[in-house]
C-alpha cells in the first residue's frame, strides 16, 4: 500500500487556493481534502459539511478542549481548525491528505507532522491579491481589510515553507503545484 502523506497549502485569503484545489481534485480525485472546522458564517452557496462544517463558538471552543482538532487558529475574527479523526484516519490508509490552512494552523503542524510536504502560494502582486478578494464579491469591506492586513504577514513568512509558488497564471500554477506533488526530487 502506499504510504499516506500530509500537504499543507497555505497562502493569503484569495490568492487563488480554493480555485487551485478545485483543479487539482478533479485532475486527482484519490486526493482527500480535508473540510475543516469554522465559526465564520457560510459565503452564499457554501454548504455544511462540504465547504467547511459551520459550528457556534461554543460547538468550537467544546472541540478544542476534548482535543478534536489537529491546529486551530482565530483568522480575520474567527476560528478555524482541522478535525483530527479524519485526517488520520485517511493518512493511515495511505491516503494523501490536503489540509489548506493559514499560517498559525501551517506553524502548528509543522511542529507535529514535521514530514508533511509545506506549500505556500503568493500572488503576483498585493494590488492583484486586492483585486481577486473584490472580484470574489463575497466578503464585507471590514473583512477585506482584516484579510489584506493578515495577507501582508503571511506573505513575509513564505520563506518558512518547502516550497513557494506564484499563482498569476492559474495554468502554470497549477502545473507548478502538480510538479511539486507527483515530479520525484532528483538526488
Ligand atoms: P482563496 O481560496 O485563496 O481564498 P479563491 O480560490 O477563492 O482564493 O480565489 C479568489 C478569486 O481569485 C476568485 O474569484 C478566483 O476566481 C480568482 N483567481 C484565482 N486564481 C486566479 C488567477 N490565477 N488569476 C486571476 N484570478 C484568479
Ligand atoms: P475563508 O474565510 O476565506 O474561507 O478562510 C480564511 C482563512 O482561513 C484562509 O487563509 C484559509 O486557508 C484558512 N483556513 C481554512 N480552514 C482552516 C483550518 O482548518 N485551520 C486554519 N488554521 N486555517 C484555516
């Protein structure tokens, strides 16, 4: 059997990560994406249970404390974090499990799944990262500004992850990432 496998993929609110994962499914549907956890209220067509499952901050804080979630993190007024069972569970069938997550959550599991595989993608610019949240049309002025004052942190911290991808063209992104993924490391 194969051996199962964490990714991480990280980058700023809108750079383009869900659009990215969405691709890559449907490329390589044996991936299991793992749905987190969120108190955020859902985005007009985001459903429970698929896009993430949407808890009270009560439902949330009761999973933190009986150690439910593998990392957690507040993000732009809300909390966010993975549930532990499946993830484990699917690694431990020898699945390859994506988790996509800002940047405390990424800190987190580096710190206990040192082999995961890190990847962080950054836009071309600020100002084109600005323009895909706008373009989106689904987050109030007040949470763009959290999220485009948090995307100048994460941005500064890239360097921490195994691998740094640019999404301007979506196509070479997605090649990039593909090739980071199934492309073996020369020795
Ligand atoms: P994230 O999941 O990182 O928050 P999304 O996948 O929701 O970001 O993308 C934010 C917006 O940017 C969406 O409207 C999406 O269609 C657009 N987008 C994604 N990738 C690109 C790209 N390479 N060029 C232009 N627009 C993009
Ligand atoms: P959004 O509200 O735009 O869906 O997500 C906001 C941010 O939360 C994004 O950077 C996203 O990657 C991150 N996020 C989503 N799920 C999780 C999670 O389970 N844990 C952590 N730490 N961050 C998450």
């Amino acid at each position: 059997m194969r051996a199962g496998r964490l990714i991480v993929f990280t980058g700023p609110s809108g750079v383009g990560k869900g659009t990215l994962l969405a691709s890559l499914r449907q490329l390589h549907p044996e991936l299991f994406v793992s749905v987190s956890a969120t108190t955020r209220s859902p985005r007009p067509g985001e459903i429970h249970g698929q896009h993430y499952y949407f808890v009270s901050r009560e439902e949330f804080e009761r999973m933190v404390a009986q150690g439910e979630l593998l990392e957690w993190a507040e993000f732009a007024g809300n909390y966010y974090g993975t549930p532990r069972k499946a993830v484990e569970r699917h690694i431990q069938e020898g699945h390859w499990v994506v988790l996509e997550i800002e940047l405390e959550g990424a800190r987190q599991v580096r710190r206990s799944f040192p082999d995961a595989l890190q990847i962080f993608i950054l836009p071309p610019s600020l100002e084109a990262l600005e323009q895909r949240i706008r373009q989106r049309g689904q987050d109030s002025e007040a949470a763009i500004a959290k999220r485009l004052a948090r995307a100048k942190e994460e941005v500064a911290a890239a360097d921490e992850f195994d691998i740094q991808i640019v999404n301007d063209d979506l196509t070479q992104a997605l090649q990039a990432l593909e090739a980071a993924l199934f492309e073996p490391v020369p020795c």
